[in-house]
C-alpha cells in the first residue's frame, strides 16, 4: 500500500515537468530587467524544481510538501469565501431583499472557516501562530454583519484579514526556514560523501534510480492517454469512432509523444505492453509456470528501447502532429518486427522439439 502511495504522490511531478517542457521551458530566463517578467521566471523554475522534488525526496517529505500544497489551497478558499460573503451581503442589503435564511448562512460561513483551519492545524501541525488567521480573522466580516454594522465596513475586515493571514504565513515560512536549510545541507553532505567514497557515476546512478521509475511513467503515460483519448471521443461522433477507432488511437498516443518525458513514458508503456504480450507467449506455450521465466532478452525493453532511440534519432518530438503520426507509425511497424522476432525465438524451440 505505502509503495502504491508513493507512485501515486510522485507522478505529479512528472506531469509538471512535461509541462514546463512543452508551455514554460522558453520562460525559465528572462528576456529582459522588467521586475514582472524575473518574477514569473523565478515562479516558473519554483514549480519546475517542486515536480523534481517530488520525485527525488524520500515519501515523507513528499507528503510534507502536500500538506503544504493543500494548506496554501485553503488558504486561497477562505480567502475567495470571504470575498463572495462581502459580495453576496452588498447585493441583499442594497436590493433590500429580505432574506430568511440569514442566520443559517452566517452559521455555515463561520463553521466553513473553523472546519478549514482545523484542517490546516492537522495537515501542517505547526505553531499554534498559523492557525487564528483563518479561524477568526477570515471570519470578521461575518461577525460584522451579525453585529449589524455597515455593510460598507465588510471589505475592511476583509482586508484587514488577508493582511493578517499574509504576516501569519510570513511567519510560518521563516519558522521552517531552519529545517528547510538543514534537510538541504544534509542532502549536500550525503552527496558529498557518496561522490568521494564511490565516485560521481555512483551519484549519477542514485539520482538516476530516484527519476526514472518505470511504474511512474507508466501511470503518467496511462492518465495521459485516457486524458487524450476521451477529449478526442468527444469532439469525434460516435460513427467516426466506431469506424476509425485505430486512427484515433494512433493520433491520441501521437498527441501524447510531444517532450523527452512523454517520450519516454511511451517507450516504458511499449516495454511493459511487450513483456506481458511475451510472457503471455510462453504460458501459453509452456505453461503458467513459465509466464515469469527471467529472460532479459525477453524483458519487453528491447522493444521500448528500439522505440525511443528511433524517435529521438527521427526527432520525433519536434514534428508536427501530421509527420510526428506518420513517422510513429512507421517506427511502431519497426517495433511490433522486434517484437514478432521475440515470440519467434520463444516458439521456435518448442515447435522444434514437438
């Protein structure tokens, strides 16, 4: 269960890493000295170095960092709660509508942002500093209203609490300054000490284990083809996928081969597909017993490999969508060959010996 867990926390960051590679790799630099554009820099290069992280941390600093992720989520709802509150308050008091469930709205408000700073105490579990900004301050304007003060008072509680809350996660921040900087400096140490006991191959090989996961693009891969495929059914009517439904697959696994990540997912996805078309093979020509036989030249990657070194070879990925389905389709002929050529070998010897 943990490892499930653990697939299905890092394989976000391979979805912004593929993004950041086809929409926001061009805006990782700035191309001028405006604060504007160095700012959505720095925030693009955060959130691509955040997709690294979560594939490079051990799991429970992954789930820290989702605790945060949630806790900044609830942060911005009670923020836009309260601003439809002021908004829906200044529309009823202004058209005079008399309102029976006034009370009850005022309840359900107050219990909303109680219910979700209880949730950011449990989910950060941090000082007791970060908690009253959303449970009371974010709730003012509701206590002003019930107070009967004027309407027009509303939008300074309001802003009165976002300025609070901003200096309460100022503060937040620096508190876990110290553990930022001491799981980075112990980071630094162990690869300092790996790099001098073994070498930097022993290091690549490490930080190499930790990105490529097959089991991860794999379900990257998957998502992202039912994404596609069910975007593409549709814009598509019911008859031209009952009649061409292998071109639409053809076009959807073209669509996804668009970056270095994508690719690679595909070929893992090839690889997988392969092993179990092989291991389906020999069971049923040799029996269950054979269906996990160790074979390495049966393993399905010569296949997924085959498949990304022509692609990269063809440059596959930066072909338009007519060529890029053109060429894949002529490089998953190349591929099913190797893959009849396995089963072949795999068959051969029983025939033979019948």
């Amino acid at each position: 269960m943990e490892a499930a867990v653990g697939v299905i926390m890092r394989v976000p960051g391979l979805f912004i890493i593929d993004y950041w590679w086809q929409h926001d790799r061009s805006k990782s630099f700035p191309h001028s000295v405006e604060l504007g554009q160095i700012l959505d820099c720095v925030i693009i290069n955060l959130v691509l170095l955040h997709g690294f992280l979560l594939l490079l941390l051990p799991l429970r600093h992954v789930q820290a960092l989702y605790s945060h992720f949630v806790s900044g989520v609830i942060i911005i709802s009670c923020h836009a709660v309260s601003s439809v509150y002021i908004e829906t308050e200044s529309n009823r008091i202004e058209n005079k509508e008399e309102d029976p469930y006034f009370l009850r709205r005022q309840l359900v408000t107050i219990g909303f942002h109680c219910f979700m700073g209880g949730l950011i105490a449990y989910l950060l579990k941090g000082p007791r500093l970060f908690i009253p900004p959303i449970v009371l301050v974010y709730a003012l304007p509701v206590i002003a209203c019930l107070g009967n003060l004027p309407i027009n008072t509303l939008p300074f509680f309001h802003n009165f609490g976002t300025a609070v809350t901003g200096f309460n996660v100022f503060l937040y921040i620096t508190y876990q300054i110290p553990t930022i900087v001491d799981c980075a400096k112990l980071a630094y140490l162990d690869a300092v000490t790996v790099t001098e006991t073994f070498g930097l191959g022993r290091l690549f090989i490490i930080l190499w284990n930790k990105l490529f996961v097959p089991t991860h693009f794999a379900l990257f891969w998957l998502i992202e083809f039912f994404v596609k495929l069910i975007g593409t059914m549709y814009q598509m009517d019911r008859m031209a996928w009952s009649n061409e439904w292998y071109l639409i697959i053809l076009t959807t696994i073209s669509s996804i081969c668009a970056s270095p990540v994508t690719l690679v997912a595909t070929s893992v996805s090839v690889s997988y597909l392969s092993f179990f078309i092989l291991c389906s093979t020999r069971a049923y020509l040799q029996g269950y017993s054979a269906f996990f036989h160790d074979n390495p030249m049966h393993s399905g990657w010569t296949e997924g490999l085959t498949l990304m070194l022509l692609s990269f070879q063809t440059g596959l990925i930066e072909m338009k969508m007519r060529a890029r389905m053109a060429v894949l389709t002529i490089i998953l002929f190349i591929v099913l060959s190797s893959l009849l050529q396995s089963m072949l070998e795999i068959a051969e010897p029983v025939v033979l010996g019948r």
